[in-house]
C-alpha cells in the first residue's frame, strides 16, 4: 500500500521554506505522493453548498498558491516524491495549455507528476473565470482528458470535439512516463466513478468526512461498480489504482453516533488503514496540517513512525 500526504499549500502563514521542509521530509519518510489542491480564485458569495462540511460552508480563506506552479517550484526540491493534483478542476484552464504545462512538469521532473481531475463544485468559480458554462462540466471534463491523452501519445496529434479542437501540430516534448502521465479521477458520484472507469488510471475520492463516510463497505460497493463500468468499457478494472484521502475538513468526531474515521490514537487509525485496504484501496492520502509547520511536521513523522508502520 502507498501513503501520501496532502501539502499545506493553501495557507498565507506557510511560507516557501516550510513547504520544502515538508517536501523534503516526506520524501525522507518513505512517502508515495504529495496533493495539491487548486483554486484559482474563491468568490465572496458562494451559492452551493460545500460538501464536505456539515454546515455547507467552505473552510478555506482564499488564499490558494496555483497548482502547478506549487508542483513545479516543490519538484526541484526533491528527487523521488511523486506530485498529485488533488483535485485539478479540468474545465477551468485550456486543454492544451494545461496538457504542455503538465507534460513539461512530467520531463523537469523524471516522470514524476500525477493529475487527479474533477469537474468541480464551485459555480461562482466558473463564471469568473469564463469557462464553458458550468452545467457542461461533466462534458468538458471527458472531451479534455481525451485530448490530454492525444496530445501526450500521438506523433501527429489531431482532435476534433465541441469544445477542444486542433490539427496539423507538433506537440512536444512527451511525457517522461508511458504511455501517458496518470490520470485519477476524483469525487464519489455515480458519474465519478462511471468517469474513471472508462478514462481514469485512477479513482480517487475523500472518505471518512460526516457529509461523505464512505465506509469500507461503501467502498466494496463502489469498486464492484467500477468494475462493471470498466469491463463495459472492455478496461481491466485491476489496472486501476484507487486513492482514498482521509481528510480533516470538518471538525466533528462522530459520523451518525458513530467514532468518525482516522481519528484516535496510532493503533485505531492504522485499523482503519488496515479496514480500507481490505475494501480493495491501494492508496491512503492523509491531510496532517495543523496550526503551526513545526506542529504538521511532527504530526508528519508520527504518522509515519507510528501509524503507517503498524500497517
């Protein structure tokens, strides 16, 4: 089983010392990956709900360092770590744009980089940023990873759809890794779920948050899912890597009268582990952030030392 952690990047006290100390340091401690989330801008007034919260609000301040850009600076500090997008909002940035960008990361960084893509939640988000209307997410989101893939394999790429289109172009360099970079597909909807099973190298959704438990057995039902999804698609559903994260958005420490997950001492959390990975989730991605850096680095090594060694 792989362990990440996902990187404090959305915190105007962190300052860039401190996100290489902790990239560093995870990479020290034996971590498979490092998250990063992406928000371009946080409209003052937010219309929908956030998910992941009890109460719908959203816990960020608005201060986001922009994804790739976070991704890049952290990858020449480090040698083996890998870098995840967790989740890239696909509409949000132009295909080919964000596919150069993505596979020059991929070169700089000796095959280093993972995209995990969502078709986003934020509207207000959307309308600001004057992407393709927000109801077309979904269609948006398939018809770029396809042109993602075409511009990453194809010697001569050409693609045609309703909202992406080129030919006669030379697209390089290539990424490192083949045949293409990884793709995991975030969120825990039907569509998700469908989504990755027929684009994604990857699922990766949030469990163990009150609005989103996302139990063990929830996740059984959701693989046997995806492996139906997968096989319609004539798509070995083993080839694809499923990355939970156990996140802290909420503070609540019960889920319906029950001990919400990834919260207790070293021994419960790793029997959590232990319960997802028996479920069939080859990958755990921790959120560690606490007041300070001093205080995330140390909660960094006791996961590693105390948590995932019991595993």
């Amino acid at each position: 089983m792989d362990f990440g952690l996902h990187l404090p990047a959305s915190s105007a006290n962190v300052k860039p010392e401190d996100l290489v100390r902790f990239a560093q340091q995870a990479e020290a401690l034996g971590f498979y990956c490092l998250t990063v989330a992406d928000h371009v801008i946080v409209p003052k007034a937010i219309s929908i709900p956030y998910p992941y919260t009890v109460d719908g609000k959203y816990p960020g301040t608005g201060y986001h360092l922009e994804t790739l850009t976070t991704m890049s600076f952290l990858a020449g500090a480090t040698r083996r770590i890998r870098f995840a997008t967790s989740v890239m909002i696909a509409p949000y940035r132009n295909p080919i744009i964000t596919a150069k960008m993505l596979a020059s990361l991929d070169v700089l960084s000796n095959g280093r980089v993972i995209v995990g893509l969502g078709v986003g939640w934020m509207k207000e988000e959307f309308d600001n940023l004057g992407t393709p209307a927000f109801a077309e997410r979904g269609r948006v989101t398939d018809e770029y990873i396809r042109a993602f893939r075409e511009l990453w394999t194809s010697d001569s790429p050409t693609f045609s759809g309703q909202f992406c289109n080129f030919s006669n172009i030379v697209f390089l360099p290539k990424p490192v890794q083949k045949p293409t970079i990884p793709i995991w597909i975030g969120g825990h909807s039907k569509q998700a779920i469908r989504r990755a099973a027929r684009l994604g190298d990857g699922w990766h959704p949030i469990g163990g948050v009150p609005t989103i438990p996302l139990e063990p057995d929830d996740v059984r039902k959701d693989l046997a899912m995806l492996a139906e999804y997968a096989q319609a698609a004539g798509r070995d559903p083993k080839q694809i890597r499923i990355a939970l994260k156990g996140s802290l958005f909420d503070k609540e420490k019960k889920i319906e009268g029950r001990r919400r997950r990834f919260m207790g001492d070293a021994e419960v959390i790793a029997s959590d582990i232990r319960d997802y990975r028996a479920a069939g989730v080859d990958t755990m991605i921790f959120d560690v952030r606490r007041p300070s850096s001093a205080e995330t680095l140390d909660r960094m090594e006791w996961m590693a030392k105390e948590v995932i060694a019991r595993v």
